[in-house]
C-alpha cells in the first residue's frame, strides 16, 4: 500500500510542529512520500514565511538592502532545525538565493523557496530523499501546467525510490525557470505525486479534522462531513468552502484515489474522506452549505421572451463582451435574470445595459444589488422529497426573503439567492432545519 502525504503550513510552522509530522509518518509505514508546504504562522501575530519572502523579494527588486529580512527567514528555519536536533546548515543554500534575489531571479522564484527549504529539513529529519520538484513539476512558457510530461517524469522518478520529500506550490518551466501554482499550490502537488505513483491514498494533513457541513464563523461549533464525493466538493469549493482548493480534486480524480483530511494536531480524528462515488448514506439529508455575498441581479423583461431564437446567447454575450462571468441565469417565459460579481459588474453596468438593449430591445431592464448566493449541497437530496420545501419553509420562518432559487438537473444542489444583509441568517436557519432539527 502507497499513501502520498501532504502536510501545510501551520503544521510545519515550528520544531514542535515537525515533530508530530514526524510521529504522524513514521507512525504508518504506507506514509511513503511526502509533500510539505512553507512554514505558517506559530501564533495569531506571526507571518508567514512565504510572505517573508515576498517582502523580501520586493526591496530586492527595488535594489534595496534586504540582508536583514533575508537573516530573519533564515532564522525561522534554523529555529527549526535547532529544534530538531538536526546536524544541518542552510547557509550555502542562503547564499545562492542573495545572490538569485540580486539577479532579479522574479517572485515566482522568491515564493518557492519557503517550500525548497521545508523539504530539504524535512528529508534530512526522516532520513527521506529529496527531490526538488522544479525537476519533477513542468509548466509551459505561458505558466500552464503540463500533466502529461509530469506524470511521465514524476513516475519514472519515483519508481525508484521508495521515500522521498517533494516540495509543494511549485515547478518550473522548460527551460528551467522556477514557476508556482496560482492557487492550492500544495494541495494540487500532493495530488499530482499520488497520481504518479498510484497510491491507494492521498491523506491531506492541516489544521482542521476535515471539513464541516457549515462555515464554523456562522454556526457555532458545526457538525463533521464523513464522506464527500469529488462533485459534491467542487460545488462546496467554488461556494466559499476552502479546505481544499478544488483544483488539488483533478489529478486524483482521473484515477478514482480518495483523498483523507486530516488533522495534524488530532491524528486520531477519521477526518473526511473525498471519493469518487459511495452508497454510504449521508448523516443528513444534506452535505454541507456554503455561500458568497457580493453579487448583483439584471432583471431582463421582454413580451414573448421564449419565442425569440437565440435571446439567451445575445443577452450573455454581452456580458462576455465586458468581460463578465456570469454565475446564474434563472428564467421564466418572458423574464430572464443574470447574476454576476457585483465588483465585476459595476464599472461596466452602463457599457452592460446599453449592450443588452441593443442586442434584443428588451421592455424593462431591473438591477438590484447586494444579495448574496447560497449552496445547499447533498448527494442525499435526490432521494428526499421536498428539499426545497422545507428550504423555503426554514427562510419564511426566519423571515429571510428569498430572491432567487435555481436547482441543477443532477439534484445535487441548490442555489438560493438572498440579500447580503440575510446571509447569516439563511444559512443559520437551513443548518437548523436539515442538522439540528432532521424532521
């Protein structure tokens, strides 16, 4: 059995830190490879040190002195390694990046380095191999990743070895330029190197025993999601839920590997398990709910709408023109309404509403803004009759009013639409009705 482990900032933020990641690993000897992040905060008021870097980084390209925030990220390391016990110097490896942030070597090298250096402590502490994986992690000229030679490489590499350290966030281009992720740099390094090597697991370790049905800030003290599916995730992900980006799901995906969050400073907790398909059935009729505030609505009112071919195409391609994704379009036979980011939309609300009287010479057009968007996400809905009901029950008792609701054909969802001033309360009152109550 093979198990890819990854492990993010806040759980290698310190000596102490490394040492329940080492007690987590050796515990398991499937923990075969593993993908550290850079260190994160120690406490509320620390920094991070990939944001050291880039303070860092950023007098360098102004030409000026940055010996002395260069020493402090160096001592945040040597803390650790002190800490540990281990017989290592990091001084050649802070020479060559003075002498690359001199050269202007660019914020993509700058940032990487946080991981870089994590994984060489924490392949010397576990005795492991390290592999830089600006020699494994290929991107293109334009900064895209290239799966195909990765995958190729990363699994001829790792063929013949058995432990290795492999740094998250970054790889670099083909001519060997150090290039990152935009987003879940880690996360998606831990999922590419499962993939390579065909692992029965990839175990996402943080600071949270995986995820939870509701945002914690919202319901206090919400209760623990067992099983997620991929999709169910992506759904969460791109509502809000972040406990995992949901571009780290696709590697793993292609190859049906679940994935296990868990928790650094709680490795007793089952966590959750994100897998492809499952007849377990959910604890509650829904999975989780999530949510985003800042949206605004374009009402679109014509006499015989549903008669006039190609109306939807001219009306979104005016939004397309602007430069504007949008994100819902319900409809009824003369009314179509389209919601966007209110920060997107409102430079180009005139340039948008001229647009759409030109395209199809509506009767009225109606904005309203600030409203908010909210999830409720549950492979269980589908086989539950009157979901929405009792949605629509649960907000009139809290006298939530509701603006919108759009639900996917796959049953796996529903978008309710409500103002920003009645998120909270939306969320609180599904939560109640669908966890705490369970009619």
């Amino acid at each position: 059995m093979k198990k890819v482990v990854k492990f993010g900032g806040s759980s290698l933020a310190s000596a102490a830190q490394f040492e329940k990641v080492g007690d987590i690993i050796r515990a398991d000897a499937n923990r075969k490879y593993v993908v550290p992040s850079a260190p994160g905060k120690r406490h509320s008021k620390d920094t991070k040190v990939t944001d050291m870097l880039y303070t860092t980084y950023a007098l360098a390209e102004e030409d000026e002195d940055f010996s002395k925030e260069l020493k402090d990220i160096q001592g945040r390391y040597q803390e650790i390694i002190d800490g540990l016990q281990l017989k290592l110097s990091l001084d050649k490896e802070f020479e060559k990046i003075e002498d690359n942030f001199k050269k202007k070597a660019g914020s993509n090298y700058a940032a990487s380095r946080g991981e870089y250096l994590n994984g060489i402590i924490m392949a010397n502490y576990l005795g492991f191999e390290f592999i830089d994986a600006a020699e494994v992690v290929f991107f293109d000229e334009e900064g895209n990743f290239i799966a195909d030679k990765t995958d190729e490489v990363l699994s001829k590499r790792l063929k013949k070895v058995e432990y290795a350290v492999i740094p998250g966030f970054y790889g670099a281009k083909l001519d060997g330029t150090v290039h990152t992720f935009s987003r879940g740099g880690s996360d998606i390094t831990g999922s590419i190197v499962a993939k390579a090597v065909h692992a029965d697991v990839y175990e996402n370790w943080t600071d949270v025993s995986g995820f939870l049905v509701a945002d914690p800030r919202i319901i206090s003290n919400p209760k623990g999601i067992d099983t997620i599916t991929y999709r169910e995730l992506r759904e969460l992900s791109y509502m809000g839920a972040s406990v995992l980006h949901e571009d780290a799901i696709f590697p793993v995906r292609k190859v049906g590997i679940p994935i296990n969050i868990k928790n650094t400073n709680a490795p007793e907790d089952n966590g959750s398990w994100i897998v492809e398909s499952t007849c377990q059935r959910p604890k509650y009729v829904i999975t989780g709910i999530a949510g985003k505030k800042g949206f605004c609505s374009i009402n679109i009112d014509k006499d015989m709408m549903n008669s006039e071919i190609g109306f939807g195409r001219k009306v979104l391609q005016v939004f397309e023109e602007n430069g504007i994704s949008f994100e819902h379009t319900p409809s009824g036979i003369d009314t179509m309404t389209v919601f966007v980011h209110q920060s997107e939309f409102s430079e180009k609300e005139q340039s948008v509403l001229a647009g759409i009287h030109k395209a199809v010479n509506p009767d009225s057009i109606e904005l309203e803004a600030d409203l908010a968007l909210v999830a409720v996400v549950g492979r269980g809905m589908k086989a539950t009759r009157g979901t929405a009901g009792r949605i629509f029950s649960a907000l009139a008792h809290a006298n939530v009013n509701v603006k919108m609701i759009d639900q996917g054909s796959s049953e796996l969802n529903i978008i309710i639409g409500v103002r920003n001033e009645d998120f909270e309360a939306a969320i609180k009152a599904i939560y109640a009705i669908f966890v705490e109550i369970q009619l």
